[in-house]
C-alpha cells in the first residue's frame, strides 16, 4: 500500500520536470489588412474601373490623396512579435479610372 503514492509523487514529479521545459504560452496568429489570394490577383485586366477593382478586391489600405491613382493592398501574418508573411499589391490608374499596371510583392520567413 505504501507503495502506491510514491509511484504517484514520481509520475507527477517527472512529469512536472519534464513537460515545464517544453511549455509556451500560445501566440494567436494575426492577421492583418485585405486578404490577397491568388484567383483574384489573376482576374485582374488592364481597363478594369476603380469600381471593378474594389468589388473584386475591395477597399485598399492605402488610399493617398497625393496619390489618387494609385491604391495599394498589403496583408501581413504575424505570431507574437515575428513576421511571418507579407504580401503587397499595388496598383495604378490612369486618368480615365481604368487600371493600366500592377505588381504583387510577396514575402515569407523561412524557419529553417
């Protein structure tokens, strides 16, 4: 009978040392700006209006009036306080409101 509760104390004990090295507290991932996928950046065409781009992307992050034909898009992931994708998309207008150009920058950390 005595010997029961120190296997208990041991099993508890051992786990105790064992598991506290490997514990972290979770850190949510967040997700921040418009979400950039893929099959919209490709229904993007030149001569789209400012009103196409925004219901197939909507509304851009960046939106400068010094800089009215112009709109950018960024969406970045981030746990705790490291990066770990960023993507970034801009895109330009002429004067008629019709999209002449874009480019899309891409960004990952490599953990390896």
């Amino acid at each position: 009978m005595t010997q029961l509760p120190r296997l208990y104390i041991l099993f508890f004990l051992s786990f105790g040392i064992f598991s506290c090295s490997s514990l972290s507290p979770y850190k949510v991932p967040i997700l921040q700006g418009n979400i950039i996928e893929e099959k919209d950046v490709e229904q993007l065409s030149v001569g789209l209006t400012k009103d196409q781009v925004q219901y197939l992307l909507g509304t851009p992050m960046l939106n400068s009036p010094l800089h009215p034909d112009r709109w950018d898009y960024i969406y970045s992931v981030t746990i705790g306080d490291q990066l770990i994708g960023e993507k970034k998309l801009s895109l330009l207008f002429d004067e008629n409101r019709k999209l002449t150009t874009w480019s899309l920058q891409e960004s990952t950390l490599d953990n390896d």
